[in-house]
C-alpha cells in the first residue's frame, strides 16, 4: 500500500469531483501518511484540506498545479510549501476561468460538430463552474445510446486500446495542444510563474513530465536552472521504463524525485490516491528527499 502522494485534486479544479476533506479522507483511506493537494490553478481548497489532514494525522504539503508556457508548449508546474494567502493565486485562477468561459461554448461545438451526441446542460452540470470539460463530454457522450455506433468513442469504450482511463485519455488525444478540438488559453510563461513561487519561498516541481516535456533533456535542464528544484519522476502517466529515465535524469541534474498519482476522481475513475508507480522500498527516500527539498515547508500535517 502506497504512503505518500504529492499530487491529487479536488473539485476546486474544473475537472476534480470530491471536496478537498474528501480527497484527504479518500488518501488517509488507502494508506497515505504523505500528501499534497495539487489543484490547476487555485489555492482555494489547501485551508480545507490541511484541517483534514491535521484531524487525520497526515502529513500535508500545501500545494498548487499551474499552467504555464515554456517557449511553445504548454506545461505544468506543481509548487509546495505555497502561501496560499498571496494575491497572485487570486489572479491567476479569475484569468484562467475567464478564458475558459469563453472557450466552453465553442468546445461543445466542435465535439458536435465532430459528430458526437450529449445534452450540452449535463455536460456543464459536472462542474461547480458550469464550463465544458472535454472529460465531461467523454462521459456523458459515452453514456448515451444515440452513440453506440460511433467510431470515434469506440477506442474508449470498455476492452478498447484507450479505455483504461477512457475520459481523460479522450482529453489527451482530442482536447489537449495541437488536437483538433484544442481551445487556446493563454497561460502565463513558466519563467514568471517559477520566479513568483520561488519569490514566496515555494519550491517548484515539474509535475509529469512524460504528458508534457516527454525527453526534451534541454527543457528539463533549462527548468533546472531557472531553481526548479524537483521532478515528478512516480507518475501514474509513467511506465517503468520511464520512471527509470526521469529517475536518472533527475539525478544527473540534482532534481528531487517525487511521486504523485495525479488523482481527479471521475474524470480518471481507474486511478486511485497513491497510484504512482513508486515501490514500497522506494518510498521513505522519496519522503526523505522531499522533506529535504522543502515540500512540505517546514509543517507537517499530524505533527
């Protein structure tokens, strides 16, 4: 059983499910000592969730995932030991959702247009923020009979080659940058995200690399270099072979290996708190190097 998960989201991100207490409950549940509650782009959950881990002895990171841009790509940068009261979170989630309800419309649709049947208003209904989310639009398209014949949700569909987790795999190959229903958000640059979290004492990770940089060694080096301290090398998205890579990577380059399933709740329902991919035998000197690093910056739920 896994002990420790440093990137989990609760319905405070667009596309998370459970209250922040509940992701904490749902983590202390399976086992999980270590935590960190990572949402996109808001800092609104993190009070919650370490009152829960405190009344359950977990230790808690206080964390964030944000979007950023590095160059032309999009990526995202997890940040710990956060004070969550600066004003920078404040304005950082009000643009982002400022864009996305401008998006939400036309993402509905494209998928329409790409064929798809669902109800528009279940689809907004998933959310508290009442915005299209292409692993909503999965889920209710799949749901419904009018598309029992279509191609297109077929790889999705149980026994398919994208069904293991089929909303947010939809996500990945039709929603995400480059793909044909990709809405622009226009993020702000991973250099002036990184100098805000370092500025407040936070120390910055690279959340899931092999989504995002994939092998670019010279984006991971230049992160590195602009005080990045760490690198999710445990990720659910990781197979084995990767783990290893990044593992080595980070070594080579003094990063902080870390672990985080990158637990959503419905939009990923096959994956569970503490599904990082990291060993049992592994996991103390993850704690131990993140402990070092500053994640958990300098309290620790349950102390």
């Amino acid at each position: 059983m896994a002990t420790i998960d440093l990137h989990m989201h609760s319905v405070i991100s667009i596309d998370g499910e459970l209250e922040p207490e509940e992701v904490i409950r749902r983590a202390a549940s399976r086992g999980i000592r270590a935590a960190a509650l990572t949402d996109h782009n808001s800092v609104r959950g993190v009070s919650r969730a370490l009152e829960e881990a405190v009344r359950l002895g977990i230790r808690l990171a206080k964390g964030v995932e944000l979007d950023c841009r590095l160059g032309e790509r999009n990526l995202h940068l997890l940040a710990y030991g956060i004070d969550e009261r600066h004003p920078v979170f404040a304005e950082i989630e009000e643009e982002i959702l400022d864009q996305e309800r401008r998006c939400s419309a036309r993402r509905l649709e494209i998928f329409h247009e790409m064929g798809l049947k669902f109800d528009d208003s279940l689809v907004l209904s998933q959310n508290p923020y009442h915005l299209s989310v292409p692993e909503d639009i999965a889920m209710v398209a799949l749901q419904n009979p009018e598309n029992d014949g279509c191609e297109l949700l077929k790889p999705y569909r149980p026994g398919g080659a994208r069904s293991g987790n089929p909303y947010v795999n939809f996500y990945w190959d039709y929603a995400s940058q480059g793909k044909p229903a990709y809405q622009e958000v226009k993020y702000r640059s991973f250099e002036e995200l990184n100098r805000a979290m370092l500025a407040m004492g936070a120390v910055t990770v690279i959340a899931h690399p092999g989504a995002t940089v994939e092998e670019d060694e010279e984006a991971v080096r230049y992160m590195a270099g602009c005080g990045v301290s760490g690198m999710e090398v445990f990720s659910s998205y990781h197979r084995a072979e990767q783990r290893r890579y990044y593992g080595d990577l980070a070594s080579r380059l003094g990063l902080t290996a870390t672990a985080g399933s990158d637990f959503h709740g419905r939009s990923k329902p096959s994956l569970m708190p503490g599904d990082t991919g990291c060993e049992p035998a592994e996991e103390q000197a993850v704690l131990e190097a993140a402990e070092a690093a500053g994640i958990f910056g300098g309290h620790g739920g349950g102390r």
